[in-house]
C-alpha cells in the first residue's frame, strides 16, 4: 500500500494533465487539482472511518477502488508503504505543476511578436 500522499500526488499529477489539456474550459484549474488528489484517496476511508469498516475495506480491496486514479493497482505495485515511492510520486507531481504553471503564464506568440524591442517587456 503507497502512502496516502503518494495516492494524492497521483490523482492531482493526472488531474493537472487533464487540467492543460482541456484548461480553457475549466473555471477553477487549481480547485480542480486538489479535488482530483482528493479523489484518488476515497478508497482510503475504510482507515478512518467510524463505521461500516468491512464493506470499506471490501471497496477498497476491489478492482472499484481502480477508478480512483488507479489506486488499487498503485497498493498492488508498492506493498511495503514505501516512503521513497511516495516521494518519487509527490516529486513527479511538482515538475508537473512546474510545466503546466510555466504553460499557463507564458504569453501566447501574438503577445510577443507585439512586445519584441518595446522597453520594460522581459524579450
């Protein structure tokens, strides 16, 4: 089983994939992110809650539990709670969000082509 963190950085690195790729129609991208993370560790309620903890435990050790940005696969892979994969998992998903930012605040050629050899633009 990957720690939680591991399964949050997952679904928000895919999420942020989706995020670029259909972003013009997304109102609130950064919203979206941390709901899709948060998405990836539903399975993991079966930890925390209270109750009905065998029928949680039955979903989560279900192929369902797949639909969660792949989090059943993502325990089967790394059964030991490994940190390092977390860590390689969290460390994917900040160059990701490092990219998608870069993307999303460079300016588009025509705002370029407009600002080259005018004092004050970073050209």
């Amino acid at each position: 089983m990957v720690l939680a963190i591991g399964h949050f950085a997952l679904g928000a690195t895919l999420t942020t994939v989706l995020v670029v790729l259909f972003g013009a129609r997304v109102p609130f991208p950064r919203t979206v992110v941390l709901l899709g993370g948060s998405l990836a560790m539903i399975p993991d309620l079966q930890q925390i809650a209270p109750v009905a903890g065998p029928t949680l435990s039955a979903f989560h050790d279900s192929w369902v539990a797949d639909l969660f940005w792949f989090h059943r696969t993502l325990d089967v892979l790394d059964p030991g709670d490994s940190a390092l994969v977390a860590g390689a998992l969290v460390a994917v998903f900040v160059v990701v969000t490092a990219v998608s930012e870069y993307w999303d605040y460079r300016p588009p050629a025509a705002v370029r082509d407009v600002t080259d050899g005018v004092p004050g633009t970073d050209d």
